[in-house]
C-alpha cells in the first residue's frame, strides 16, 4: 500500500508538473509564434534563451530529485524517475493540446530539448519513447515488490546506451533546421525505430532474469 501512495504521488506530480511546463510553452509561443507554431524555428532573445537553457536544466533536476524522495534505493530511484519523466512528457501534450488545440497530429513537428544542442522531432518520437520510460519503470518497481535481485548485465547497457544513441541522433542530427533555422528535413524514422529495437532488446534480456 505504501509503495502504491508513492507511486500515485510521483504520477501526480509529474502531471501537475506537465502542466507547469505546458503553460510557460503557451506564453511562449504566444510571444514568439503568434500565427501558430510552426517551423522554421525563430531565434530567441539572448536572454529568453538564457532562461529557457536554465528552465529545461532544473526540470531535469526536480524530476530527477523527485525519484530520490520517492525512492529507498538507486533501482527504485532510477525506476520513480523514469516514470515520473515519462508521465510528465506524455502530459505535457495533452495539456498542450488542452490548452491550444496543439498538436493537431501525433506526426507535428516540436522542439523537444534544448540542450546541449537543440532536439526536433514529430511528437510522436518523445510519446514513444515516454511509454517505454514508464514501462521499464514499472517492470524495475514490480521487481523490486517482489525482491528479486535486479542485475544488469554489461551487454544490456551497451544495448541501453546505443538506442539511446541512435535515438538522440534523430533527435540531433538535422542542425540546419535547428542551428541555421531552415526548414526541417524528412525525420529519420530508421534511427529512431532502430533505438527503441534496441531498447527492447534489452528490456527484455534485462527483465527475463530467474530470481536470485
């Protein structure tokens, strides 16, 4: 029962949370897209942009901070970070959407992140990748109510780290679009399906382990 309370808190933070970020998304656009967004993307104010660097930074750090609260050990905290992140992303759209009619489509072009360089993708990419971040989440709580002694072998990290490379890269890899500010290319598809083949191979290597 505790650990249900917990988990309900971690979600509904980031849902709340969700909200936070969505509403400083409207008043930005707001400022900077009037017409509606749309890409190419417009340059921001030297000192929006300063903000907004140090804005997505903390956001990292409180949902971050949120799974060290929420968690007793490092597999719990990882796991209560991974969800509360998930579910803050998926319902920063859906507050979006709330708020603006925005995406119109899971396919509409957004800027991601912004660090260390600018992420561009269809909002699709990040919900997917969302989904599998509370999956793996929940799957590391459900072992550990279970007390099983969760290892990850070395293979399943050089799996882990190359779909998140292969992820990021899509995200990346288009710098005309987000350095230049030219409209952007056709998404790579390829590597971001890629990643997540990735990240399910090694989902399912990391979570069929037998009890120890």
């Amino acid at each position: 029962m505790k650990s249900m309370l917990k988990l309900a808190g971690v979600i509904l933070f980031a849902i709340a949370f969700a909200f936070v970020e969505s509403s400083v998304v409207v008043y930005l656009r707001a400022l900077y897209y009037p017409e509606g967004f749309q890409f190419p993307l417009k340059l921001l104010g030297n000192h929006h942009l300063a903000v907004e660097l140090a804005r997505e930074a903390a956001t990292i750090v409180m949902l971050a901070a949120v799974g060290v609260i929420a968690g007793a050990t490092r597999w719990q905290r990882f796991a209560y970070f991974l969800i509360a992140f998930g579910v803050w992303d998926i319902f920063y759209y859906l507050w979006l959407k709330v708020a603006i009619g925005w995406p119109v489509s899971i396919f509409d072009w957004d800027i991601l992140f912004l660090l260390p360089v600018p992420w561009i993708g269809p909002v699709l990419a990040p919900v997917l990748v969302s989904v599998l971040m509370i999956l793996a989440g929940a799957l590391i709580l459900h072992r550990d109510e279970d007390q099983w002694m969760f290892r990850v072998p070395l293979k399943v990290w050089i799996l882990a780290l190359a779909g998140t490379a292969a992820i990021l890269l899509s995200f990346m890899i288009d710098t005309a679009a987000t350095l230049e500010l030219q409209p952007p290319k056709p998404y790579r598809y390829e590597l971001f399906a890629a990643g997540i083949a990735l990240y399910l191979v090694a989902m399912v290597l990391a979570f069929r382990q037998r009890r120890t």
